[in-house]
C-alpha cells in the first residue's frame, strides 16, 4: 500500500503547469467580482471566502487611512476591473501567442509603483502567469492588497507557495528585473540593474485630442479619462490637444458631474496650492471650481490640472505625437490613424495592453 504522504509530496513537488496557474487567477477574479462600485456582496459559492473575504473587506474599508487617495470608490473600481478581466477565457485568448512550456523559471525582481490601487498587480500576474518566481518590492503606497492576493492564490493552487515573496528591503536574489519608477529613479534602474535582463519604465502621460466636434456624451467619458484616481495614473489624461478657438464650456459643462472630487480633502488642498502658485507666476488659467486648464507645452501636468495645446492642423499634430510616444502612455480621440484609445476606456486596459507597449510576457518568456 503506497504512502500517502509520499503521494501528497510528489503532487507537491511537479511542476505547476500553465492550466493551474489560469485556474487559479480565474478564481481569484471570481472572488474579486463581490468587491463592486455598486456595493459588496458575499458570494458563498466563492472558493476560500470563509477565510479571505472578510480580511479583504477590512483592507478595502481601510485603505484611505494608510493612502487618502485611495477612496472606497477607487479601491472597488480597481477591484472590479480586474475581475472583470480575469477569467479563463480572457487569460487563454491572453497566452495563446506564447509558448510558456518553454520557460526556465527564474527569479525575477519586480519593483512596484504605488500611485493608484492594484497598480503592480499586471507585472505581478505576468510573471506568475509565466511560471517564474516572483520577488516583489512594493511602493509603500500600495502594500497591503498584494500579499493579500497572493495568499488567496496560495490556498487556492498549493503550488504557489514558496513562489511569491515580498520585501522591503533592498531588492537582492532576482536574475531579471522589472521596474517602474519616475524618470530620476529609471537612471538609478538603468545603472543597478544594467547587467542583468531588465525592463524599465519611466514616466509616461496619457493625452487627448480633440476636435471641436465631441459630443456632451464623448466629452462626459473623457471626463473619465481626467478624473479617475483623481488623474495620478499613467493612463490618466493629463493634457488636451484643441484646435484654435476651441470652445472650452462644453467640455466644462460635460464634466461638471466630476465636481464631486471636491469632497476629498487630499484633491482640495492639491487644487488650492497649485491654484495659489500659478496665480502667483501670473500664468493665464481657466477653471471651473475644481479643474484647472493652463496652457503649457509639457504633458505632465499637477494634480487638479489640465495642461492643454493648440494645434493649427491634423498632421503637423500627428507628427508631434509620433515624435514625443516616448512621452504618452495613451492617445484618447477619435482619429484611427494612431490607434488612438475611445474616450472613458483608458482605465480599461485588456491583458495585452502592455505598459510602455512593451511586450512583458515575451520578455518572460524569452528569459
């Protein structure tokens, strides 16, 4: 008669294939889908929710207390767009272009920003998704909600455990890296990580151009672009291309509804100060009581703040954009000659929609 506990560590011990992994992420996004804008409902037939749905209810209700831009609304937003995304279908369609049975899993490093809710979890997903070992520094932040997930996917599928760690320290024992950080951190990157196989994000912005012709309703959705995680995500719209004599009250009237930012204090106190100093450098503004548009050629732009420039023709502008990509995360409009982004989707992104259009999981693959 065989050991059982023979048995069991053999399981154990072989490797966790593909199938497991999608299996795994597909239950976690059925757990994520009680965590709605709409409200939280318990779902009894969700795997683990007897151990795991009411600690992350807790974390949800106090995520504002470690990080006051991360709201409730935001929080669930972030939660049920990745439940939405996670599912058998949409992760097979996902990996369906690579062959991950070739993967020699590695120790990769991922160093985490922490701007808006879930922000790290694509590059965390990815590298699990690929079979490697994932080595996470988490942005302080944001660092309560991953080690949360990881443990539900270590219940979930046993195989995990020993393939997800996280540090604070210095990050050491990895053998490729992925990092984001602003564009002074990217040279710190580029220099520490140099020798070994990396990829490094910088910082990048999200624009919109428009052409006098939107209407209330596509004016309404980018709206959406503006203001969601009150504008701190790289995929957030930080400036608007107009035409010249571009009316600026119907954009003005369309998003008057998102007024209700002015109900956190973080977005008042970030509206008054950046208010105080443009006024005080005598730049021109337009503003609405809680939306700044300045002029200005940059596409960065500071909380409450929308840059905005002119252009005289479409190709000229089309040129410039081409010339800056480096610069944009995401070009929101209607033109299909750039592959521009519908307006309210840029918070959308599918499983593909690498950011800095680099390709991750082929670089996983690859390692």
């Amino acid at each position: 008669m065989p050991d059982k506990y023979n048995v069991s560590t053999s399981i154990i011990l072989s490797p966790m294939t593909v199938e497991k992994r999608i299996e795994a992420f597909a239950k976690l996004g059925e757990f994520l889908s009680q965590f709605q804008p709409e409200g939280i409902t318990k779902n009894e037939a969700v795997v683990m929710n007897d151990m795991f749905f009411d600690p992350f209810n807790m974390q949800i209700k106090r995520a504002s207390e470690f990080n006051g831009w991360f709201t409730r609304d935001n929080v669930l937003i972030a939660f049920s767009k990745w439940a939405n995304i996670l599912n058998k279908s949409n992760l097979n369609k996902w990996i369906s272009s690579y062959d991950l049975s070739k993967v020699q899993k590695k120790k990769v490093g991922v160093i985490m920003a922490g701007n808006i809710p879930l922000v790290g979890f694509h590059d965390f997903l990815v590298v699990l998704i690929s079979g490697h070992e994932l080595i996470a520094k988490q942005s302080s932040s944001d660092s309560y909600f991953l080690p949360l997930i990881a443990k539900y996917l270590e219940y979930v599928q046993p195989e995990f455990k020993g393939q997800i760690s996280f540090t604070e320290e210095k990050l050491t024992g990895f053998e490729a890296v992925i990092a984001t950080g602003s564009n002074n951190t990217a040279r710190y990157f580029d220099y520490y990580f140099g020798k070994y196989p990396s990829i490094i994000r910088r910082n990048r912005n999200s624009v919109a151009v428009l052409t006098g012709d939107e209407s209330h309703e596509e004016l309404q959705q980018l709206g959406e672009d503006i203001f969601r995680y009150f504008g701190l995500g790289c995929r957030s719209v930080s400036k608007i291309f107009v035409p010249r004599n571009y009316d600026f009250d119907q954009l003005f009237t369309a998003i008057y509804d998102y007024k209700v930012v002015l109900n956190y204090d973080k977005y008042i106190n970030n509206y008054d100060y950046n208010k105080a100093v443009f006024l005080m450098s005598q730049f021109k503004l337009l503003e609405n009581g809680f939306l700044m548009l300045k002029e200005d050629k940059s596409y960065a732009s500071p909380i409450a703040t929308l840059f905005f420039e002119y252009y005289d023709d479409e190709s000229t502008l089309q040129q410039r954009l081409l010339d800056d990509k480096e610069s944009i995360q995401c070009l929101v409009g209607k033109s299909d000659r750039l592959n521009m982004i519908p307006f309210g989707q840029t918070q959308n992104p599918q499983l593909w929609d690498y950011a800095d259009d680099v390709d991750t999981l082929s670089f996983l693959e690859n390692l």
